[in-house]
C-alpha cells in the first residue's frame, strides 16, 4: 500500500503526486487576510538587501500580478499556509483546494504570499474552478494562499446609476407638480387622498 488516501480533497491539502522528491511538509489555516507590503516594508527589505543582510529580490513566475499590480480585497476564506515556504512543487500537478464564502455579486481570486513576503495574486490561468465556494488552483510551491473577495464593480456601478435616475425623478416631479398644482391635486383625487 502506498499509504495515500485517494480522497486526499477532503481538507486543504496538495497532491501528493505532485510532489518532485519526498519531502516533509504541513499544512496550516490561521485566520486573518493576506496583504500588500507597506512602504515601510518594502524600504525595509531594500536597505537590507543593500547591506547584504537579505538576498536579492525573489524571482517569482511571470504570470503572478506582484505587489502594486496585485489584486487586493477582504477575506472569503481562511489563510492556508504551506511549510516549508521555500518547498518547490510541479505547478502543472500541484493542485490545492480551499473553502470559501463570497456573495454572488462579489469577485474572488486567489491572492498569496511568499516565503520573502512578496505578495501576489494568482492569474485566471491557475484558477481551475472557484464554485459552490470551494476553489480550486495551481500552486508552485510553499506560501501562504487565500481566496480573497471585493464588490462586483458592475453592480456598484448600476446601483449608484439607479438612484440618480431615482433622484432626478423626484427632483422633476417635484418642480412639475409646483408648477402645475392642478396636476398635483388630480393625482391625489386619483389615489383616494382627500382633498
């Protein structure tokens, strides 16, 4: 028996498939949401690269959108840790499913952060499913991972459409009936108001 449970979905967890050598690794949750550096962070991190106390910037793929490009929003689900942070895995077979809870008029996707601390948010590409609040994507290594959520901007945008449209009405009926208050006074008659 190889000793890996075929239902290995069940929980947060990655493929053991995918896996390139045999390496002990964990699986955390924590609270919280995962964010951009402060400029202060950043600052911080270039001075001691200067001094040579931390390496050079960390190459991360070119499909992740890094830092001021990333995504950024509220918490749809638990932050999934993945240790060691510095573990390499086979990104077309490394698979990590995650629960999370969005409403229907939110966005979602899957933002990360590596083990120097540069966040990013995953592409389209990597996501392989995101539904019935369970999402599914592709992990290159350790990190921490989180499905992260913000307002649909369409609807906000129709929203806030409808209610000038609302506005502008009242505001005109309001000057057509203090012009024309035998208009007023029919439409009151009309709905039984007592005149």
């Amino acid at each position: 028996s190889s000793g890996i449970n075929a239902e290995w979905p069940l929980r947060p967890g990655i493929d053991p498939n995918a896996l390139a050598a045999a390496v002990l690794f964990y699986i955390e949750e924590e609270d919280g949401t995962l964010e951009q550096s402060t400029e202060e962070e950043v600052e911080r991190r270039r001075r001691r690269r200067q001094t040579g106390e931390e390496e050079e910037d960390e190459q991360v793929s070119d499909d992740l959108s890094t830092e001021a490009d990333a995504e950024t929003g509220s918490s749809a689900s638990m932050i999934v840790a993945i240790y060691p942070q510095e573990m390499q895995l086979t990104l077309s077979t490394a698979h990590l499913k995650v629960k999370y809870s969005a409403d229907a008029a939110d966005t979602t996707f899957v933002a990360m952060v590596t083990s120097k601390g540069t966040y990013a948010s995953l592409p389209d590409s990597r996501v392989e499913s995101m539904e019935s609040g369970q999402a599914q994507f592709q992990i290159s290594g350790g990190g921490k991972y989180q499905v992260l959520k913000y307002p649909y901007v369409p609807v906000i945008i129709a929203f806030c459409i409808l209610a000038v449209v609302l506005v502008a009405l009242v505001i005109g009926l309001a000057i057509f009936f203090h012009k024309n208050p035998s208009a007023w006074y029919r439409v009151k008659r009309t709905f039984g108001g007592d005149v």
